[in-house]
C-alpha cells in the first residue's frame, strides 16, 4: 500500500522545521566563522548607502558551497534558492551572483580568509592537535584562469626593446641634424616620457613652418624649401606617434608586470608560465599557473600563501616571513626543494630558536654507495689538513692559492670560495700533465666553507632517529593535501584573474578542506578517528587476539598437562571468563 501522492494537488502544509541536524557540515561552518572577533569580521565598512550583507553570512555561503564543488556564482545563488543548508546559512535571503562575486573579489574577503587561518590553528591548538609542534610546507603548481597560448616573454621584451632604443636615438640625431631639437639630452629619448617630448617638438616645429609658408607667394620656382622640410618633419611626426612612442610605452609596462619574472599571460599578469604536471598537450607545455605553498599540521592547512616563482626554493624565506601561526611550532620540515645554502643560512640567523629538517638536493644520492665511492668527488679526496693541501685518485697535488667570491643573481648572497690550485711541479712527469688541462692550464678546484658545515649540519639532525620519525611524517601530512584539494574537491584551476582574488579563492577551498576534515574528525558519527589519528603511535595488538592466545593457551595447558583436579577447575573458570570477555 503506498500514500497518496497527485501532482499539482492542492495542500495546505504546516511545516516550519526548517533546521539542519547539529552533526552537519553547516553547522561546524557556521560556529567556526561565528568565532571569529566580529571587528575582524565587519573590517572597515562604509557608513552610507544602501547596508551590505553581513560578511560572516557571505563566507558561510561561499564555504558551504566550495564543499559541494559549486564555484560559479550563478551555481551558488542557485544552490541558495533549492539547497535547505545553503538557504538556512543564508537566513533565507536571496542574493545575487553579483553580489557574491564582488565579495570574494574584494579586498576585505582576502583579508577574512587569512586571519581566519589564525583562528583555525587557535582552535586546533586547543583541542591538542598540534602535531608534536611541526609544521610542514610543500608546495603545488596550479593553473591560473587565463589563455594558455597568450604570453609575454621578458627575453623577447628587453630585445625589441633595446633595438627601439637604437631607432629612437637614431631618429633624434637626425632632428639634431634638421636643428630641431636642441636643449634635449641623448638618454632621456630612449624612454617614453623623451619620445612624447620629442614629439612635441617636432609638432611645434610644423606648425611654425605651416605659418611661415602662409605668407609665401603661391608659387616658387623649383618648389618651396619649407613645404619640403614640413613633409620630412610630418614623416618623422607619424614614425613617433604611430609607432615608437606606443611600443615604448607598451615594453615599459610590460618590464614593470615581469617585477623579476620571466613571462606573465595576457589575460592575466600576475600569472607566471610554468611547467605543470597536468600536461593537456602531452609536450610539455608551459601554461600560465600560480606556486601555492602551505604549511600543515596533522593534514590541517594552518597557512598559504600564492607566489610567480615556477621553483620551491626562493619561496621558503618570504613563506616564512608572512606566516602569523609560526610561533605555535618549533619544528619546521620540507622537501628537498627548499634546501639550499641561502634558505639554511636564512633559517640559522633568522630563526635560530626553530629546528629544521630540509634536506639538500644531493641529500640523497651522497648516501648512495655509488656516490662514496666515486674517486672524482672532492669529497672522496684526501685532506691534510695541517698543510691544507687535497690529493686527486691519481695522486696529483693541490694546494690552497686564493679566496673568491661569488654573488647569486637570483637571491643576491655572496659565496665564499677556498680555491686549490693544482701544482705546477708535481713528483712525475706524468703527475704534471695529470695536473693541467686540455687548454695548458692548471687544475682547479672550488671549495665552500660555509656550505659543507651546513650540508653536515643536515646531515647529522636527518640521520638522527627523531629527524628520521619526523621528516618520515611529511610524506602523508603534507602531500595528501594537495591530491584533496585538486581531486577531491575538484580545484585544478582557480576561477579568478589576479594574484589577490586567486589568493581569495585557493583560501576559501582550504579552509573548506580543514573544516570538512574537522567535521569528519568531531562531528560524525564515528568519533574514534580522532583519537586513532591524534598521535600517530604505532598500531597495537588487539585486545580480541590477546584473548583468543588465552584461549588456546589454557586448552593446550589442560590437555597436555593435567594436574590436580583443583587446577582444571581453576583453568575451567579461566576459560570461562575469557569466553566472557570475548562477548562483551
């Protein structure tokens, strides 16, 4: 028998629970941006007009629908109208997807989005999961929501841009020439700003002979000069207006978007062309992306941040810097792609209280017997060090000659080198010719001080049993974060344009991982996962089969070694409470 149901059927219905149970994803969203202080909440708002929506609702509404993979703004005022979660989080208001796009654009949005990390890490901190005062950081290559064939190369830019120069202080020689121009100076024509001028220059000059040739008789045998001179000069006018003054203006602006990059995408600045894992064309392909880097903690994101650089290591001392939750942890850890003389030397002046594991990117293959063995490594050299000379597998000599230097181009530190030079007299002849080049020239090899303290320094902390526990834990702390939020929640590209509202976007879809992961962890119904996963101790051996061994035991004992009947009673009674146990 099944109820009556006729559509279109008139009915006169009374129902007013409109509530979500308190186990819901919405609920934990909603105490978690009702947390956060309300004057960071409301930010600096304006005080006329028509009065906005209340900020905590907007961020409730966006989180909610990011963890439903609903990112278009006309899907979420959707999702406002049919889902009961979305419309109680929105206390029933229906709100345009202008609205909603214009708020997670803004500046305000990005600014709620990061302090409320801040609160996150507060909350986890309180509740003890703190993941043994680590944090770990990693990072991804996401791509941005622009054209991945429309791109500016800085090579390409500086070249055109130098063969403009020569044009342009080509031109104005010829002007100098003509006695056009005559107070300007050479270098200030090879810019923008000395074009237009010159310009004006050459404008003000026709119109001065438009005037003179006014007051000349109509004709003049064999053509008048000035008329001449004025098609010349209007030709020189046209060259600078049309085509050397707009491409001048076109590379200075191109040079101040790069802002020490190597290509940017039309369609979006502050996108930087990158190598991708997700590789549509199969080529290798560059396509324009944005390097997020996080910090996490027991799988929490507890800090991110967006940068244009396609490589890891140049990340880490700014990543640092920014990071408001740092003083919570005296751990920090990550891959081999941070480690690097510049960040070790970073972290040892700049954050001497803080401990690190960050191996360096020979870390690995110096362990390897292939590598300890390898007599062309310096490091498998004899030393004296009583009279600081290095001995090659052949036996040829090197003696220290002289202190270098070098600057890196990409960070700016300077290097400090031992050169040992290899000698020019050597015990055999054959030793002699072992110690120069295929040009004639002596052997020489470099050797950094400072670098190999540090690389040892790794070394000893790595190697240690805590550093080996601890840098074992980065692989399923920090690396599953990214396989969520790219394949679980579905963000392989973002869906904003400019380095702030794609900032805004990636920290709405990691917070929505955190808070979903605290749910799972807090508000279902199975709440032992938390406890299973909160220290990370090796499993134990179940009570059930320390019972059953019992068991067997006791029946092996009674059966193979019968005593007195007062034992097999007493074992009898043994097996009866195990049984006991076992049921319960």
């Amino acid at each position: 028998m099944y109820q009556n149901y006729i559509t279109g059927q008139t009915a006169l219905t009374l129902n007013l629970d409109f509530s979500i149970p308190n186990n819901h994803l919405a609920t934990v969203i909603s105490c978690f941006v009702d947390s956060i202080p309300e004057d960071i909440l409301l930010g600096d708002t304006a005080g006329t007009g028509r009065p906005a929506y209340h900020p905590a609702m907007m961020l409730k509404i966006l989180l909610f629908a990011y963890s439903r993979r609903v990112f278009s703004g006309r899907k979420i005022e959707l999702m406002l109208e049919e889902n009961l979660p979305m419309m109680v989080l929105a206390e029933h208001q229906k709100i345009s997807y202008h609205t909603i796009n214009n708020f997670r654009s803004s500046k305000h949005a990005n600014q709620l989005i990061k302090k409320s990390f801040l609160y996150f890490t507060n909350l986890l901190e309180q509740e003890g999961l703190i993941n043994e005062g680590t944090i770990f950081i990693d990072g991804t290559k996401i791509e941005a929501d622009a054209n991945r064939y429309t791109f500016v190369w800085r090579k390409a830019v500086e070249k055109f841009h130098e063969k403009l120069k020569d044009q342009a202080v080509k031109l104005y020689d010829e002007l100098v020439a003509q006695e056009v121009v005559k107070a300007m100076e050479k270098e200030k024509v090879q810019t923008s700003q000395g074009l237009a001028e010159l310009a004006q220059e050459t404008e003000a000059e026709i119109e001065k002979l438009t005037k003179e040739i006014e007051q000349e008789p109509k004709a003049i045998p064999g053509g008048s000069p000035r008329k001449a001179r004025r098609r010349g000069l209007k030709k020189y006018l046209h060259r600078l207006k049309k085509d050397y003054l707009p491409r001048m203006k076109k590379y200075e602006e191109a040079e101040k978007i790069f802002a020490g990059r190597n290509s940017y995408s039309k369609t979006d600045h502050d996108a930087t062309f990158m190598h991708m894992k997700e590789d549509h064309m199969k080529n290798g392909q560059l396509k324009p992306g944005y390097n997020i880097q996080v910090a996490t903690t027991d799988q929490y994101v507890v800090d991110f941040a967006l940068y244009p650089n396609p490589t890891d290591f140049k990340t880490l001392e700014p990543f640092l810097k920014q990071m408001t939750v740092l003083d919570k942890f005296d751990k920090i850890v990550a891959d081999a792609g941070y480690g690097s003389e510049y960040n070790y030397t970073q972290l040892e002046e700049k954050y001497s209280d803080k401990e690190y594991f960050i191996p360096y990117t020979m870390y690995e293959k110096e362990q390897t017997r292939k590598y300890k063995n390898d007599p062309t490594r310096l490091s498998n050299w004899f030393y004296n060090e009583k009279d600081d000379y290095y001995l090659d597998q052949n036996g040829v000599r090197f003696n220290f000659k002289y202190y270098s230097q070098r600057k890196d181009q990409s960070t700016g530190q300077v290097r400090d080198f031992k050169v040992y030079e290899a000698d020019e007299f050597q015990i055999t002849p054959e030793l002699e010719r072992l110690a120069k080049t295929k040009s004639g020239r002596q052997r020489q090899v470099r050797y950094n001080p400072n670098w190999q303290y540090l690389k040892e320094k790794t070394k000893e902390v790595l190697q240690s049993p805590e550093g080996k526990h601890i840098y074992s834990m980065r692989k399923y702390d920090v690396e599953p974060v990214f396989g969520h939020l790219k394949n679980v929640f579905g963000m392989r590209r973002t869906h904003l344009r400019g380095k702030k509202k794609v900032e805004t976007d990636v920290g709405i879809a990691l917070m929505m991982m955190n808070l979903s992961k605290y749910w799972h962890r807090r508000w279902s119904k199975d709440r032992s996962a938390l406890c299973a996963n909160k220290n990370r101790k090796k499993k134990t051996v179940k009570p059930l089969k320390l019972r059953v061994g019992l068991i067997v035991f006791l029946y092996l004992r009674i059966s193979f070694f019968p005593d007195t009947l007062l034992f097999n009673q007493i074992n009898t009674l043994f097996l009866l409470i195990s049984a006991l146990l076992i049921c319960s």
